[in-house]
C-alpha cells in the first residue's frame, strides 16, 4: 500500500470511529431514558426481580464502557493524523486538553475509572449500585459534550466526519441538550 493509500485508508478509519462515537451516544442515550434516573436503592431492592429494569441497568453499564471505549481509541487514532507519536495515552490526553476537546486529564481519567467500573464491579448492595449508575448518568453528560467537541475538532482540524449522517441530526440534539 502506498502512503497516499495508507492516510486515505486512515482517514477512513477515523470516519468510521467517528460514526461508531455517533451511534453510541445515541444508544447510550435511548437506554438512559428507559431507566427512572435518579434511581434509588430502595427502588431497586423493592424490584430487585424487575427483569426489564436490571436488563436496562446492564445495557447501561456496557454502552458506558464502550462509548468511553470508542471516544479513546478515536481519539488515539486522531492523534497520529496529527504527526503525533504515540507513546503513551497520557500525552494524547494533554493535546486535547490543550485544545478544549477534553476539560482536564484528571476529569478523563475519573470518566475511566467509572469506566473500569461499569465493566467489572458486581456490587450487591442496592443503594451503591444506584450510587453508580446515578454516577454513570452524570458521567454520560460529559462523554457527550467530550464526544461534541471531538467530532468538531476532527471536522475543523481533519475535515474528517462520520462515514455517514445516519446518527448526526440525534448526535447533535443530544449533544446541544447535554450542555444545557
């Protein structure tokens, strides 16, 4: 493959993650709305045997954990379209920070850490299990506004979108909605 075929085959990729980021978002948010936010702990122990409420729960949890996941790797993938070497996450982090796509490093890292949570921790207790997934809700608003501003950092900067508009018009209503 020549280089000229190499950036256009990675250009492609990121347009790709771009839209990836788009139909998270829009699920992320289809699925928050199921849920009757702020949840309680004695809510969810009263219907601890709700089938449909804890399947939504756990839908939740994971189209956390992969959004997050998605908006990481679009944002490394971005990176080496600037030139950037990559060697370690911790300095893509500081290139976005610097260009507003991110507020802080340390508010990213706590987004991963409710990440590395939503996917792994099996917590019993049902007012900490409301505790978290009332975290993950407040934690979804920033991902949104972080994944808004990314998608105009790559469409500004790149002037690389989404593979397709299937996603864009509710992409951006819930991304405007977020920063209200």
């Amino acid at each position: 493959m020549s280089p000229k075929e190499l950036l256009i085959a990675e250009k492609a990729y990121l347009a790709q993650l771009l839209e990836a980021i788009q139909r998270c978002v829009y699920f992320l948010n289809a699925t928050s709305r199921k849920l009757p936010f702020p949840l309680q702990g004695s809510e969810l122990e009263t219907h601890k045997k709700d089938v449909n409420l804890f399947e939504s729960l756990s839908s939740f949890n994971e189209r956390f954990a992969k959004f997050q996941d998605t908006l990481a790797s679009a944002m490394r993938h971005a990176y080496l379209l600037f030139g950037e070497k990559n060697e370690h996450f911790l300095k893509v982090l500081a290139f976005y920070e610097k260009y507003a796509v991110i507020e802080s490093i340390e508010s990213w890292q706590q987004l991963r850490t409710a990440r590395n949570l939503a996917a792994h921790d099996y917590e019993t207790n049902y007012f900490q299990i409301a505790e978290h997934f009332n975290g993950l809700r407040e934690l979804s608003v920033v991902l949104y506004q972080i994944a808004g501003n990314f998608t105009a950092f790559c469409a500004s900067e790149l002037k690389i979108e989404p593979t397709s508009a299937d996603f864009s018009d509710e992409f951006l209503q819930i991304v405007t909605e977020s920063r209200k």
